[in-house]
C-alpha cells in the first residue's frame, strides 16, 4: 500500500509545482503510450451488437439452425461434428465482401416465399476439410491448408453438402414461416455473387464448425430487406398469449368427450324387499307405477338429463325427446 502524504508534504508539493521545480510533462514512453490512446465519446457508446436488435429474436432462428445443421452434416460425413454461432452483426454488403479475396465455397440461395435471397459462405479450411473426408481421408491426417480457389470439380462435389443446409435453413424457419430454401449457384469468387446492391445492409451470422482436428467457418449472410418482412413476427416469437389453453388442458378436454356413458330411458321404477325378489317365478306379473301418458325419464349414467316420449322408428324401438331436466 502506498504512503499517504500528510498535509505539509501536500503543501511543499504543491509549492514546488508552482516554482517549477517539480515537472509535470510525462516522460518520453509515457507520452507514446498516451498518444497511442483512442479518445471515446461517453456520450455516443453504444452496443457494440446494437444494430442486430433491428431483428429481433433472430439469433433464436440461427441456433435452432445450429443444432438441426449439425445433425445432418454429422449423418453426411459420418464424423462427429459441432456448430456453434460465434457471431451475429451487420455489414455494409460490399465492405464484408471485400475482405473474402479467397472466400472458399459460396452459395446463393433462394428463400421462398420471400422476396431477396440470401448467401452462404464454406471458407477455405472448411471447404478443404470436408472435401478430404467425402473423399475418404483418414481422421488422423492433419487438413491441408491451400492456397488456391476452389475447382469446378470440387464445387460439385460440395454441392450434395451445401444444399443440406437449406433444408435445415428452412426448417429452423419454420416457426415463422413455410419457406422453402433451395441452391441457386455456387462460385469460388466473390467477385461473380451478389444478392444486393454493395451499400445495402446484410445481417451475417458466423458459425465455427469443428471435426476433430479440422475447423472453420460458415457465414450466413442475409439482406436486411429480407428480414424485415419477418420482424413483428420474430418480436412476437418468445411471447405467449395469456387467454391460450394450455396444452393439457386441451388434451384433458378432448379425452373427457371420448368417454363414453349408458343412457337408460326409465318409464318407472318399483320396490321391492328382498324376501319379494327371491320369491319371484317365471310368469309372475309386476306393477308399475307408470302413467303411459307421461313423458319417460332419460337417465345419464344415474343422473335424470332429459325427458321422452316412446315410440317407433324404421320399425325399431326409439324416444324423441322433448325437454331438458332442470
């Protein structure tokens, strides 16, 4: 811990300051260091993700992509694989294009219904590494790292890969929307794909994808007037309207219907003791207390429900019915 100055040794420091015999200009090296600061605006910070929030809910979309796109290339390559999202920003079209001079596998895709496709992007270590494990390789080489595009030749072979992950794209739309993705094109240069004009805005999810020892990244890159048709509802997507059933309510609903129960149309009833019910033979006759001018009673299991009025119909005992038991 260091000393604390008492009141005269602030007073003498400050005295010498005045008379010039203590200096306050920084040192040669700390005057770099200070130079090499960056000033900041505390008024004007803001999230360094805050233009995302323009689309909200829209990393939900992703990871739900994350997950089904991991199953299905791990069924394709028949090697255990993660995804995992890294990022999610917004570009300027033309100046994230501009840093993939070797971009690796680019793929334009079609977004049914909607209206502006979107773009995926395998770089080169990606792109490489699945090609050596379609191809056979062993899981103990180490990946190759080429300095070249892509051949025509290996595009196609990409292609069966790449198409998977439309149908994972618009599965994890799903919640949204009926879309259908497909594959339009795939290029090896940046230079022959565009989905938008170079000023229009892109929302790019990145992806980091590992197989064993290989890695690499996949870009998704959307439009934002692609999105924003979808953004009211991906605001609405985590909300959950009070007035709905519950699930289990509505099961318990439906299966209670499904019960079934007798129904017995009662046209009287008598006592008896049981010392009289023993005694009873065949041809015995019974009165009952019923009066054929008024309606029967309907019972429902034991409970009186309806009243009717016997009778036949299509040459088969019936009762119509005719009022509600109250």
């Amino acid at each position: 811990m260091e000393p604390i100055l008492s009141k005269p040794e602030i007073a003498d420091l400050l005295k010498a300051i005045r008379e010039g015999r203590v200096s306050l200009d920084l040192e040669q090296n700390q005057q770099s260091q200070f130079l090499a600061c960056t000033p900041t605006n505390l008024f004007q910070l803001t999230r360094p993700d805050n233009k995302q929030f323009r689309i909200p809910n829209f990393d939900i979309i992703l990871d739900a992509f994350c997950r089904t796109y991991a199953t299905s290339l791990s069924n394709q390559l028949q090697r255990s694989l993660s995804i995992t999202r890294t990022a999610l920003e917004s570009h300027e079209f033309q100046k994230f294009m501009a840093d993939k001079t070797n971009p690796g596998a680019i793929g334009i895709l079609d977004l049914n219904p909607l209206k502006y496709g979107a773009m995926i992007i395998y770089d080169p270590a990606l792109s490489f590494s699945v090609l050596e494990i379609m191809l056979g390789a062993s899981a103990e080489l180490q990946s190759l790292h080429l300095d070249r595009r892509l051949t025509a030749l290996e595009l196609t072979i990409l292609k069966v890969i790449i198409s998977g992950a439309c149908n994972d794209l618009s599965k994890a739309f799903a919640q949204l929307l009926e879309m259908e993705s497909t594959l339009i094109k795939l290029e090896n240069n940046a230079r022959l794909v565009s989905i938008v004009e170079p000023e229009a805005e892109v929302i790019v999810g990145t992806f980091m994808v590992k197989v064993g020892d290989h890695s690499g990244e996949i870009h998704l890159i959307f439009p934002f007037a692609t999105l924003e048709p979808l953004r009211d509802s991906l605001r609405e997507l985590l909300n959950i309207p009070t007035i709905t059933k519950s699930t289990w309510q509505n099961v318990l609903e439906d299966e209670v219907q499904e019960i079934p129960a007798t129904i017995t149309a009662l046209s009287g009833n008598i006592i008896l003791s049981i010392r009289q019910i023993l005694q009873l033979q065949e041809g015995d006759i019974l009165d009952i207390e019923y009066d054929p001018n008024t309606p029967l009673k309907v019972l429902v299991e034991d409970k009186v429900k309806f009243f009717a009025i016997p009778g036949t119909h299509n040459g088969k005992k019936a009762i119509s019915l005719t009022g509600v038991y109250q």
